[in-house]
C-alpha cells in the first residue's frame, strides 16, 4: 500500500513538472517581456489595466509563441484601436485575457474575461 502511494506521489510530480529546461527558459526570457510590454502599451495607450495570463496548457515552445505572437499584437494594436473616449470605453471593458490551448482558434468574452484559445 506504501509503494502504491509513493509511485503514485512520483506520478504527479513528474506531471507538474513536464516543462524543460529550453521551456522555462522561454517563458521566463521570451513570453513574459512580451506579456508585460503588451501589458503596459494597453494601458498607456487605453488607459486601464489588461492582465495577460499565460495557460499552463501550453507546455512547448511552439505552443508559447503563440502566446508571445498575441501579446506582441496586443503591444502593437492598442494604440490604432483607443483612439477616441468610446473606444477607450469598448476597450476597457476587457480586464484579463487568458491565452490558453485548445481543440480550435477561438475567442470568449463575458464579464471582462476573455479567453483567447490557441491551436497547435
């Protein structure tokens, strides 16, 4: 019974700790500039904050610059999308985005959470 707990115990771990080195290293140096460059031009450009989080769904590097390529259109389409008050107010409505990996490209928005799905 012991044995079954511990193997078990190993199991898991060795799930949640599926990233690599060559991974953490690109969320760290790659993913997470881009998020918070992306972060901070909306909220210059638009005013009000956009928290971006990244999904521990995607777990490759390819799946990552996916995350990497939507936060770099967000640093570059914010200030061409809040040009005028409404805008402005349309925009900010969106408060989290969260970028995770699923069956099919789509995007949700409800309550000022969107969730930007990815496939890969």
């Amino acid at each position: 019974m012991k044995s079954v707990l511990i193997g078990t115990a190993l199991m898991l771990v060795s799930l949640t700790a599926f990233a690599g080195k060559t991974e953490r290293d690109y969320m760290t140096n790659t993913v997470q500039p881009a998020v918070k460059a992306a972060e901070g031009k909306f909220k210059s450009a638009c005013g009000c904050a956009l928290k971006i989080n990244v999904s521990d769904s995607l777990k490759s590097t390819d799946d990552m610059a996916q995350a990497r390529n939507i936060s770099n259109a967000i640093a570059e389409g914010a200030p061409g999308y809040c040009t005028d008050d409404a805008s402005k107010k349309a925009v900010c409505q969106l408060k989290t985005l969260d970028v995770v990996k699923g069956k099919e490209t789509a995007f949700a928005f409800k309550g000022g959470k969107g969730t930007c799905t990815t496939e890969w």
